[in-house]
C-alpha cells in the first residue's frame, strides 16, 4: 500500500491498471502557452473555422430549432441519425466507397470512434501496428488500453511495405497477437505525406493475408491542395477496413461529430460499445450538420479551406526554404502538417522551452512515438496562423535552432552535421526526405 501520508492523491491505491497508460498528450501540455498573443503558435491542428461564414451556421441552427427543436435536443439512436448516415454515405463516395449508410455509426468525433475500437479489439499486451511516427491522440489512446505499440517506418510515400511484412514477421516470430494496423493514408498527421495507391493495394494485400485488420483514420482526406489523394483503402475492401471520418476539419471541430464505416458485425459492436460510452451522440449537432450539408454550397465551403490551406503551406514551405535551407522537410499536397528533421544534433523537446521564450511554438516529434522516438524531428501546423504569422514564426525558430547549433559548436568544438548539407542540395529536397527518416 502507498503511504496514504506522503500521497497527494488518497484514491492512488483504488485506480485500474490501466489508468497507469493516462498521461497529458505534449500537444495539450502546450495549448496555454501556445494561446497567448504574442506567441506564433505551429503547434495545435486547429482548423481555421473563422473563414466558415458564421450566417450559414447559424441560419442552418435557426431552421433546426423551428422545425426540429424537440427532436434535436432529445435523446437520440446510438447509431446516429439515418439522415446524417446517408449525408456521410454521399461524403466517402467522393473517395471511392460504396455501400450502406446501415454500416456508419456516428460518434463524439472520429476521436471517439478510434477509442471505440480500440476498446472492443484491445486486450492488456495486444500489438497496435502503427506508422512511424503516428498521431498522438491515437498513442494515448492505444496507451489507454495498455496495447503495444510496434511502429512502421514510412518514407515519402507513405507506409513501406516491405517494412510492414518484417515487422509482421518479427511480431509473429515472437509470439505476439496482432490486432489491427492503424494508418492515416492521406496527408498524414504528422508527417504530412500520402500513402501511393499501389501502396495501398500492397498493404491491404499484406493485412488481409495476415488476417490483421486495417483501421484507416481520414480526417483531412477532401482537403487536397493540388490534386485528389488516391482513393480510401475501404473503397476496395469493405470486410477487412474499418473507416474514421470526421466534420472537424471540413466544417467545425465544436459539433465534435465523427463516424465509422464498419464491417457489419463489428458495427453491431461499435453501436452497444457506442450507446455504453455517451448513450447517444450529441443529436442537436447532427441535425444541424444534416441541415447545413441539405441546403448550403459545402463543397464549396471545402473549396475555400483548400485554398486557405493552401496558402498557408506555401508560406511555410517558402519560409522554411529561406531561414532553415540546410534542414530537410515534407512538402504535403493537402492537410495540415509539415514535418522537419533537425540536426542529429539537437532534441525538439529540449529546446522547446527555448522556443517559447522567442515566441514560437511547435510539437516536438517525440510525441508522435510510442518508443522514444523522434527528438530530431518537428512538427509544424500551418493550419492556423496566417501567412505573415507563419513566416514570423519561422524566422524565430530559425533563430532558436541557430543557437542551439552556435551553442554545440561553442561547447564542443566539433564540426556539427546536419540532414542536408549544403544550401543547393536542401533547395531539390524540399518535399522528398530521405527514406525511412520519417
């Protein structure tokens, strides 16, 4: 028994198992220093939804509240509303998927749907196959359920398949139960890059040889900068795939509405799972959604945040190319997310705090790790601030990782390496990291 004398927390004997796996995500952790003015903020994910014309919200929760008002703010099924579902259906047909809104269950967000999974296939010991690096939510999440985590090395083009049968292999060699592979195909959070469609046929090719299934989380798959990502692996496998969607990135994170298109056993699973955890999901959002998405130009509104988008990673790319030309870094075609490798030199978390005090805040890459991984590695959001902001932003990191390097050299005399190595070569690397450095 801990000594209940010296405990801060009386109640630290009674806990679970399993909350030893709850711990503050470093991405949270930076949410109150990253919010105040003076700080240039590339750290959060958060969409720009100051460029949603509010009129369109609002008229859309005015028409709920007069003709549906009661239904709304009522409890409601635990799968999701049958018009919602069949709003979503004609959603993932834009990527390829097909079949019956039956199959989609509506949650607290895709947040929500991934905590569901992992909750019905999880048990204490199971393996989590993941990209290498992976989304943080998703790592507290599997961390939650007291999985392992085995992470998959990518290169530019996603997922590396061969990397994925060895880890298999060595897995299996050991005895280990696989449960699922999770993976972000497109424009991947972090590391910015889009799984190839052949590499999609291969991966799926793999799992369902493996009998693995295939968890595949596409919150950021409509924003697409300069051409369409490839289609979902759920489009050509409807058995081994369950699909995570979300409207917090296409129209609103506040509705915290998300969803998952299952096979139909696992579905029966996920609704009692889902009616466990919250009953129902939050009706009133879903009605307004269904409403929004009935009578506004919402291609359109995802048009806009494309372009936005768009913008905001050319201004972060051309920034980068100006005050960090010797570093190397993904050029994504879409989302929200570039990921930069440092110096082997220096460590992303370490030199956070020095970040902060030049005003400028990013995610250090060893959130994006379930092993320890990625103190060499950044992650920058160019969602959220402006063009001016981003470039300002990185001008003061350029400023911090200088005098780092100037700090190493003043103490160690050496000659410090760095990914690129000279201002030419890192001008045709933009975009095309090494591979396997991700």
């Amino acid at each position: 028994m801990t000594d209940q004398g010296t405990n801060l927390d009386p109640w630290y004997d009674s806990y679970a198992d399993r909350t030893a796996g709850l711990s503050a995500s470093e991405v949270r952790a930076l949410f109150a220093v990253a919010s105040r003015p003076e700080v240039v903020s590339l750290a959060g994910g958060m969409p720009f939804v100051s460029a949603l014309p509010r009129e369109m919200v609002m008229g859309s929760i005015e028409k709920v509240m007069r003709d549906n008002g009661p239904m709304a703010l009522q409890y409601g099924s635990g799968q999701g509303t049958p018009a919602l579902r069949e709003h979503i259906m004609q959603i993932m047909a834009m990527e390829g998927i097909r079949g019956s809104a039956d199959n989609v269950v509506v949650t607290t967000g895709s947040q929500q749907a991934l905590d569901l999974v992992t909750r019905l296939f999880i048990n204490p010991g199971d393996v989590i196959l993941a990209e290498s690096p992976s989304y943080v939510g998703a790592l507290g999440v599997f961390r939650a359920y007291q999985a392992d985590v085995a992470h998959v090395a990518m290169d530019d083009e996603g997922l590396v398949p061969q990397e994925l049968r060895d880890t298999i292999s060595r897995l299996r060699s050991e005895g280990r139960t696989i449960k699922f592979l999770y993976t972000i195909p497109n424009f991947h959070n972090p590391a910015g890059v889009t799984l190839s469609w052949a590499r999609r046929l291969e991966i799926l090719d793999i799992c369902r040889s493996n009998g693995i299934l295939v968890l595949e989380d596409n919150p950021y798959g409509l924003l697409a900068f300069d051409k369409p990502a490839p289609q979902a692996m759920r489009s050509v496998d409807d058995e081994g795939v369950i699909y995570l969607g979300s409207f917090s990135k296409t129209l609103a994170p506040g509705f915290r509405v998300g969803w998952a298109l299952a096979p139909h056993a696992i579905r029966e699973k996920l609704i009692l799972a889902n009616e466990s955890a919250t009953l129902a999901p939050n009706s009133f959002g879903q009605f307004v959604i269904t409403e929004y998405l009935d009578q506004t130009d919402w291609r359109g509104q995802i048009d806009t945040f494309r372009g936005i988008y768009r913008e905001r990673r050319d201004a972060m790319l051309a920034a980068l190319g100006e005050y960090l030309p010797t570093m190397s870094w993904t050029k994504p075609d879409g989302g929200f997310f570039v990921w930069l490798t440092l110096p082997d030199e220096l460590d992303s978390k370490a030199m956070l705090p020095r970040a902060v005090k030049e005003l400028v805040a990013y995610t250090p890459g060893t959130a994006f790790y379930a092993d320890g991984q990625g103190a060499h590695n950044i992650r920058l959001s160019f969602c959220y601030p402006t063009p001016e902001s981003i470039r300002t932003g990185i001008a003061r990191l350029a400023t911090v990782i200088n005098g780092e390097l100037d700090l190493l050299r003043t103490f160690s005399g050496a000659t410090l390496t760095s990914p690129v190595p000279t201002v030419s070569s890192a001008a045709s690397s933009v975009g095309n990291p090494p591979p396997n450095t991700l």
